[in-house]
C-alpha cells in the first residue's frame, strides 16, 4: 500500500510497463497527451473545476507509470479517472452524465450502423424511436459497466493513494516570496502558471514533488521576462526546495521548452517581444 | 456466527474471523493479518450494487486516513478490491467510548476524564492542523485500542477545509452534537463545529449520559437555549444573518454549574470556552490542549490503566490466539486480551441515577472490582461482566434518531453478533 509516489526518470523512460509491451517514448508521450486533452475536453464539458480536472490528469499519469497502454486502453482509463478525481475533490458527477458525455458520439454512431443493419425505417418516428431508446438503454448500461471495471482497476493499481498534491499552492507561495511589484507579479504569475498547466501533462509531475515544479516553474518564467531572482540559495531554502534537485527540473523544463514551445508561452513570449531571447541556461 | 468458516481468506493475506457489527454499507468482521499476526477490523464495502461505482463516502475516508497518520487516529492499514467488494483493512480496536461512558459500572475519576477528552482533542488537533473537518464526532466514533488508546475513526463525513468560498452542508454530525451554527443552517463554517461537538462529548464524560438530547433540529436548539441561555447579538454577532436563523424566545442560563458540580473549576472553564456560541470566539482545539486543565492536578491518567469494559472471553472457534506472534507495534494485544472478542455493553437505562460521583479512591475501589454485586443496581466500580454471562447490550439509543437523517451509520460500532 505504501508504494512510492514518485519515480526516477530512468524508471519512466526506459522501465516503464508500455516500455516492456513494445511502446516507445516517444509513443507514450504521445499517448500521454491525448489522454490530457481527453480528460481536460471531458472535465471542461462536464463543468468541472479546474482542480478536479487537474487532479484526474495526476490519477491517470500514476496509473500509466504501473500499467501498460498496450493492455488499457487510455480512453477507457482517463474517463474512469475523471469520474474517481469527481468523487474524490467531492465536485461528483453522476456516472450517467460521465457516461454520456464520454460517448455520445460513438452511441449516436453505433445507433446509426445498427439502424441501418435492422433496416428501421428512418422516417418512421415511432418505429425509430423505440429502437433507439432500446440500444441507448443497452450501450449506456456496457459502457457504465465498463467504466466501473476501469474505476477499480485504477483505484487497485495506485494502491489507493487519491490524494493528489498539485503544483498551485506552491506557485503562489514562490510568487509571493519574491516580488512585491504587481506589475511584474502580474506577468511573471500568467507565465509561470501557464508553464505548470503544460508540465502538469508530462511525466515532470510524476518525478518531483509539487514544490519543485512550481518553483522550476517560476525561475524558468523570470528568466524569459528577465525578471531578476535574489541571489544566493536563501530564497529557496525558505521554499524548502533543495537547490541541486531544482536545478536539474529546471534543466528539464529548458529542454522541453525548446523542444515542445507551448502554445501558451510562445503568445505570452511574443506578445512581450521577447521571443529572440535564448532560452538556454542565464 | 457460527456459519462464518473461520479459516476463509481473504485475498490471501486476512484470515477472516467473526462479524463485529454490519452497517449501512457493508460488514464490518474481525481477521487476522497472516503477515503480521495482528489483529485488524475489516469493512467490506459492497460496490457492485451501488450505480455510481465505489462510494464517495468510502473514497473520501480512504484518502483522508491516507493523510491522517497519528497515534490518536485509526489507522488505515490496507485497502483492496475483491470479489467485487472493497475491504478497508483497520488497525482492530476493542470498544468505543459511547460503552465507556454507558458502562455504569465502569467508574471515571477526573483524571481519567482528563486523559480521554485530551486524546480526544489530541486527534482532532491533528486533523485540524492538516485542514481536515471531522464532522462526526460522537463517542461511538472514537475507538478505544487494547492499550486503552483512544482514536478517531469514520472519517466518511470529513472534508478539508481551508478555501474560505467552499460551501458545505449542514447536515452532519449526530444532532446532539451539532453546533448551533449548523442548526442554524449556515454552509460556511469551520474547525469549531468539532469543537462544539468535542464539548458534548466532555459534558457526556462528566454526566455520564448525552448532555444535549433534542427530539429535532428545533429542539436541539431549544435544549441548548435552556443551558446556556438565548445568545445575545453581542455575544454572536453574526447569529441573525445565517440562513435558517429564527428568533427564540429568551431563555435565561441554567444553573450549569450546578449541573456539572462534580467538574473542577478548571474543567468547567474549558468546557465552557468549547461551549462558546459565536464559532469565531470559540476556543481552538489546539487552545484547548494547552489550557490549564491538562497541567493542573490530577494529571490525566496513562491510557493503558484507564477503565474500559470488561471484554468477554472469545467463542470456542476462535483461533485467533494461535496467529499472535510478537512482533506488530502498537495493535496488537497482549495474548490475554487477544482471546477477548468485545466488551459488553450495559444497556443504557434513561434516567440512570448519577451516582458515579467520583472521589479519590478510585484506584482502590477498581482493584477491588469483581467481588460481587448484582447486575442491575449501578455499581460503583469496575467489574468484569463476562462471569454473570450477561446478554448482549441494546443499542443505546444515542443513533436511532440520526439515522435516518445521516442516511447512513458507518460501521466499527463494534455491535454484539446474536
């Protein structure tokens, strides 16, 4: 029960259960997130707030760090975990609403495709009607059922660990402690927060605590608006953040930035024509 | 209980052992840790019957135990699925404190009191400190261990608190122990709806029976009126704006300290501080702990040499013995009292003379407990019920009327199988 929250990097890069089925890391990164934005599209649609939203991605992430994506499929996975993160930050949506929204494309399609195999009179509106409302009855009751499986199989794997530490509290705390002027607090708080909404989707939150994050988060943000940071390692010995593990999130974040260039940050960067500003360690 | 085989497993690590009690939710029965030896409670939560998949009851008191590490906490030690249902493995606890304080028989010196009303607030400080509202605390939610711990337990109505916006609902705790804020029907409110209901559970120590016994959310507060008069606008400031806020009729304050004359002047201080109407002037839990009370003679007493009820001796297919190695820390019993299954309860009669005045002797009258006695005159003393083969306690009254309107009573209330 007790199992680790955290993992190495070499344990999710090289050792990790897709690794084992074929998967590379690439792939799973891919998969990684198409599963985030299933879970962000769903949760927006069932107007969940941001933190269950939040806290659904991080269930789903610790479930893929001990599961293969080759044995569960990660829409089944991520729409079971929006339903456990509901109950669990008590924001609750009723498995039928989950339900629905999940898959209503695919119940109006399998309706369609069966209709058309029973031959029923498109035209005939009773006739229509009562096929209807008999395949929603049976493929809403499977794919409850369905998700009710992968809610005990997620809820099996983690080990039961629901409770979910994300970045925010910290980002603000690391906000307060360094500035006091509103107009850079103001900017520095947008870019920081939209770089911890994209590390929120990698496995960066499956490797360092939520402290890390959001501190790497905050200087990697002063270093692209130019914002001075006080010198010496005092500040973060305040923050409780060890200076040699934040350097190497920080590394990280730099080179997925590089790489990856979020949509957010880029308009942010550019709208304050800094975006000739190399990213590379200052 | 003769049906349960006594050698089922469960998921290969628990040796099933007798049914303590059975819930709205699911069984609750006795097993024994193949790994460890030690003796934990089961709650077997049925899952497959419920639409909306595992209960959030169950959920939120899994996550929150997680967080809740602390000698004055149940320990969560396991939680797993099988066959469909979800077993939350607990550390096991021999009796609560609602058989306590029923237990005429059992006599409670100040000391004693002191240190159960302390490890009472122990728990909830560390709940407090770690943004978590119990909110339902009543004395047959805190369990007693075999070294005579006290412990907080059903955390399926806890929530964190903290974001000042949240909104609950005010239907929690037990009625008799809600705070007036909550009758009131406000959805904002804090640690001090613990506190209130931390104060209950210290005048029912002291009383020896509920202090505050409405018949409905009105009467409650008409009970709480009566003793401590009508608050005044200077007194709760905010009263008239919460939402369900009617107007009483005065009330003056009863003679309360009469009423609690066998309290010292420090304990009555404290419990009137936890008493407090206005939630924002009344004490923290964390204040309570350092109030003088608990520096002040007589010192609370060890937990271990506290009275509890006198266990009874485990039915004939019982192994339970045979799996008690040594090691397993805090949990497990000594082999003596490992044989025993559950205290037995006295049944509560309603107006049972408080006769249990207590005096400094105490000590000397508990080491000569079990020399005789009738059973139904309230004996001053501590005595072993198990040699008059007493039957099975009622229920006390306490839950019936909360029952329904918690929708639910979570297990571990240790009932007596038939």
């Amino acid at each position: 029960m007790s199992r680790s929250r955290y993992f190495t990097r070499r344990e999710l890069e090289r050792n990790s259960p897709s690794r084992r089925d074929g998967i590379t890391v690439g792939k799973e990164s891919k998969l990684r997130s198409q599963y985030c934005s299933h879970i962000q599209q769903i949760g927006q649609k069932l107007r969940l707030p941001h933190l269950t939203i939040a806290t659904a991605i991080m269930l789903c992430h610790r479930f893929y760090a001990r599961q293969s994506h080759a044995k569960n499929c990660w829409h089944t996975v991520a729409s079971s975990c929006i339903l456990l993160a509901s109950k669990v930050q008590d924001t609750p949506r009723s498995l039928s609403d989950v339900v629905s929204v999940v898959y209503c494309r695919e119940i109006q399609d399998r309706i369609t495709s069966l209709m058309m195999k029973h031959k029923i009179n498109p035209h005939d509106v009773r006739e229509r009607d009562e096929f209807c409302e008999k395949i929603v009855k049976i493929l809403r009751r499977e794919k409850k059922e369905l998700i009710l499986a992968a809610e005990m199989i997620v809820l099996k794997t983690i080990g039961f660990d629901l409770d979910v530490e994300l970045p925010y509290k910290a980002l603000v705390a690391a906000l307060k402690r360094l500035t006091t002027d509103d107009k850079i607090t103001g900017l520095l708080t947008e870019v920081a927060w939209s770089l911890v909404e994209e590390w929120l989707k990698t496995s960066l939150c499956l490797q360092y605590k939520p402290k890390y994050i959001a501190v790497g988060s905050v200087v990697v943000a002063a270093r692209v608006l130019n914002v001075k940071l006080p010198a010496g390692d005092k500040w973060l010995e305040e923050l409780g953040v060890l200076p040699e593990r934040l350097d190497e999130v920080i590394r990280w974040m730099q080179s997925k930035l590089c790489k990856v260039k979020t949509r957010e940050v880029i308009s942010f960067v550019s709208f304050y024509e800094i975006t000739t500003r190399p990213l590379e360690k200052g | 209980m003769g049906e349960v085989d006594s050698s089922k497993k469960v998921a290969d690590r628990y040796l099933k052992r007798e049914v303590l009690g059975e819930g709205t939710y699911g069984v609750v029965y006795k097993a024994i840790d193949t790994h460890t030896g030690q003796t934990v409670a089961i709650k077997k939560i049925r899952v497959g019957k419920q639409k909306e998949g595992v209960n959030v009851t169950a959920l939120r008191e899994i996550k929150l135990l997680k967080e809740l590490k602390d000698p004055n906490i149940i320990e969560l030690i396991d939680a797993f699925p099988h066959k469909g249902n979800l077993h939350l493995v607990f550390e096991f606890m021999e009796t609560d404190l609602e058989a306590v304080i029923r237990n005429h028989n059992i006599v409670l010196s100040p000391a004693d009191i002191k240190s159960y009303i302390q490890m009472t607030l122990k728990g909830l400080a560390f709940c407090h400190k770690k943004w978590v509202l119990h909110r339902d605390m009543k004395p047959n939610n805190l369990l007693i261990g075999p070294n005579g711990q006290l412990k907080l337990a059903d955390f399926g109505l806890a929530r964190v608190f903290g974001s000042p916006d949240r909104r609950f609902t005010h239907q929690v705790f037990a009625r008799w122990y809600r705070a007036p804020e909550l009758l009131f029907g406000t959805k904002q409110y804090g640690p001090g709806v613990d506190v209130w209901a931390a104060a209950c559970i210290f005048a029912e120590l002291l009383l020896r029976q509920p202090f505050l016994q409405g018949t409905s959310d009105i009467d409650q507060l008409g009970k709480i009126f009566a003793a401590f008069g009508t608050p005044t606008p200077s007194q709760w400031p905010d009263m008239v704006y919460l939402p369900d806020y009617v107007e009483y009729q005065y009330a003056p304050p009863s003679a309360l300290r009469k009423r609690f004359a066998m309290a010292s002047d420090d304990a009555f201080d404290l419990l009137s501080k936890m008493f407090t109407y206005d939630p924002k002037a009344r004490i923290s839990v964390q204040q309570a702990l350092e109030h003088r009370y608990f520096t002040s003679a007589p010192l609370p007493t060890d937990p271990d040499k506290l009275p509890r009820p006198a266990p009874k001796k485990e039915s004939s297919n019982s192994k339970a013995s045979d799996f008690n190695p040594n090691e397993g820390p805090t949990v497990l019993s000594p082999p003596r009292k490992s044989r025993r299954v559950m205290p037995e309860r006295v049944s509560f009669e309603g107006n049972a003379p408080q006769s249990d005045k207590v005096d400094d002797h105490v000590g000397d009258i508990r080491q000569a407990a079990g020399e005789s006695t009738s059973r139904n005159e309230p004996v001053p003393m501590s005595v072993d019920f198990s040699i008059f083969g007493a039957k099975p306690p009622n229920r006390p009254t306490i839950n019936s009327a909360d029952r329904t309107h918690l929708k639910r009573k979570l297990e571990l209330d240790f009932q007596q199988p038939e």
